[in-house]
C-alpha cells in the first residue's frame, strides 16, 4: 500500500475515496481514525475530570504541563477539522 498526499480538495477525496473502496482492509484503516480521534479526546476529558475530582491543580507544575498539553491536543485537531 502506498501512501499518497494529495494538495487540493478534489485529488484528496479522490484518494480517501480510493482507500474506502479499492485498497483490501482501507475502510477498517480510515474507520479507526475516525474513531480513534474521538476516543483520544474522550480519554483527554476524561483524564482531565478524574484530576480534577481528585486532585485538583494542586501540584501547579505538574498540573501546568497538563493544561498546556490539553490545548496543544485541542489546537491541532481544531486545525486538523478546519484547514481540508
């Protein structure tokens, strides 16, 4: 299987759609992705919730990398949803 970048909005369906249809195992691959992203986020929230029921900033630095490492996560999939 080769991977393919495609730059325009067009050749990039084309190719998704490629995947989907013609390549053995492609729409399991793309279906867990699509899946996958959502169960990233979920477990994020979730890891947020338990620290803060638990714990809560308490431990500024520690809990300082968390949050940055929350909108680093939020930013790039924010990016990801928006610029195709």
């Amino acid at each position: 299987m080769t991977l393919v970048y495609a730059p325009s909005v067009n050749e990039a369906f084309a190719v998704v759609d490629h995947l989907n249809r013609e390549v053995w195992g492609g729409a399991i691959l793309h279906i867990l992705h699509l899946v996958g992203a959502s169960v990233f986020f979920f477990l994020m929230f979730f890891h947020i919730g338990r620290g803060l029921m638990y714990r809560g900033p308490r431990v500024a630095r520690l809990w300082l990398s968390g949050v940055v490492l929350l909108g680093v996560g939020m930013l790039t999939a924010f990016l990801g949803y928006t610029l195709p």
